[in-house]
C-alpha cells in the first residue's frame, strides 16, 4: 500500500491500524534500508509504516508485503519524527506502536522464537504500557572497507561501558524522577566531544501503547511520566534493544569528527552475533518474569 501523504493515510488507514503491534520506520538515508524493513516484518509487526522520499528504492520482494505502508516523508527536508508519531498516536489509540530509523533493528528476550505481539501480550498483562529500550552502537571494524561505519557481516558493538543516572526531577531539584534514569554508553559515551549533551542519551522508549493525549517528545520521552519508567513498582520489567548504525554513521559523516576517527574498535569491542542471548549475557537487555 502506498499513501501520498502522512494526511491523506490517516484518513483512509485501511486495515494498517485495525490491530497491533505496528511498526513505524524512518528513513534518514537509503543504507540498509531492505535489512531493516525486513527485520520488523519477520518479528511480526501487523503492519510496517515506512516514511521515506519518494525517490529512496526498496526491493521488490519488501515492497510487495502487504503489510508495508510506504508514506511520502523527508527527515531531511524539515520533516519532522515527533510530529508524525504524535499523529499516528491519535488514530491508533490502544494499539501498540514502535518506532526507530533505518539501520536500527529491535531486539528482545527471545526475539528467534517469539514475535513481537506475543512480547507485548505479556507486557500488557503485567499493565505495562511502554517499553524501556537501550539503542547500542553498531559499527563497522574496517573504517578503509567501509567509510560509512556500516557492515552487517563485520558488525561490532561494545561489550561494557554503559551506565546510569538519576533523571532529573525540575519539580524537584533534591531528588530525581522516581524509576526514571537517564541510560549512557557506545559511541555517544566514547566520542561525546562530538556529540552534544542533549543527544548523548541511549535510552527509548520505543515500544508503547497509543492513547488519546499521549505525545511524544523531542528527547524520546512521554508526556506521560509513567511511560518514561523501566520498571513497574514492583518488579524488573522486560526491556529491549535496538542495534544501530546511525551514531557511527554520523560521526562518519559528519565533518567535524570523520578526520579525527581511524577506528571505532577498542579493547571493548565484540562482534555482534545477531542474536538476543548475546545482549542478555551482556546485560543488555532484561527478560523480568518472562521465561
């Protein structure tokens, strides 16, 4: 399915928003764009929304999905990410949504065997409406072979160096938000003179319950501070996480920092095997009561 617009889709949705969990993919650039598309669709998302120009290809095989919306949509031409989330929220209300960009790919406990409703059925048993996510660095080892930082085959990431703050409260300076941290680590953490403070977080939440009201923001957070949590009360909640090439892109790209990079490698850094066991030994990602 094809829609002209972001309007003119959610005023004729068709099927694509009559049932969970739907996927909504942002397309920056063209890398890896068939790899991601893919991944989503095997985890067994309802419906992929993917917002890209007009002139950014796919594979036939992605394109003829019948779960694939393809929407006119330019990141680079001031379109904005928040703007259409905020939007499909309010037609979705009830349905779970996720959202990342081109090169990211979601993972979670159990992602080989389980799908992604069969994650959010127990999630939303537990009365969770969102899930925390951590966005781990990928990058290419061989910066010579592969400018962009990018290479699924030789894919990297690093195996320590995370960690946590408390958020903040401005209501309350003497004591931070309660089961809210903000989540540091990767490229962002090892190379933040090139990264501003305001973006050198990894936290998201990438996997939450639409309702009327409820809006994203710029910062990745809710307006909703118990969307913003990575527990319940109680106890540990499931967690996922979303593998990304795009903090190597950019810092690839980018001018101010592609001369002063010959490696992202470090005595820290493990190949990626493509597979949740290696995120949950690494403690990357979190089962809570799911077994």
């Amino acid at each position: 399915m094809t829609a002209s617009t972001l309007k003119a889709f959610l005023a004729q949705p068709g099927k694509a928003l009559a049932s969970g969990p739907v996927a909504l993919i942002f397309a920056e650039d063209e890398t890896e764009l068939d790899s991601t598309l893919r991944h989503h669709l095997d985890l067994g998302f309802k419906a992929v929304l993917f917002f890209a120009p007009d002139t950014f290809g796919v594979a036939d095989d992605v394109a003829a999905d019948p779960r694939l919306v393809r929407i006119r949509h330019d990141l680079a031409a001031s379109d904005d990410l928040t703007d259409a989330v905020n939007a499909v929220i309010e037609k979705a209300p009830g349905l779970w949504l996720y959202y990342c960009y081109n090169a990211e790919y979601l993972f979670y406990p159990f992602c080989e065997t389980r799908t992604v409703g069969e994650l959010l059925a127990f999630h939303t048993e537990e009365r969770r409406n969102a899930m925390l996510s951590y966005v781990i660095d990928l990058y290419a080892p061989d910066l010579d072979r592969h400018r962009d930082a990018v290479c699924l085959e030789e894919a990297h990431l690093d195996r320590s160096g995370y960690y946590a703050l408390g958020r903040p409260d401005p209501d309350n300076p003497n004591r931070p938000k309660e089961r809210q941290l903000d989540f540091y680590g990767g490229l962002r953490w090892r190379y933040e003179e090139h990264i501003p403070a305001t973006r050198r977080k990894i936290d998201r939440i990438a996997l939450f319950r639409a309702r009327s009201g409820l809006r994203l923001r710029e910062d990745h957070t809710f307006s909703d501070e118990e969307y913003n949590t990575y527990a319940c009360p109680w106890h540990n909640n499931l967690t996922a996480a979303l593998v990304s090439f795009r903090t190597a892109k950019a810092l690839k790209r980018n001018p101010g920092s592609t001369f002063d990079i010959r490696s992202f490698k470090w005595h820290n850094s493990v190949p990626f095997e493509w597979h949740s066991r290696q995120l949950l030994d690494l403690g990357l990602i979190e089962p809570g009561q799911w077994f």
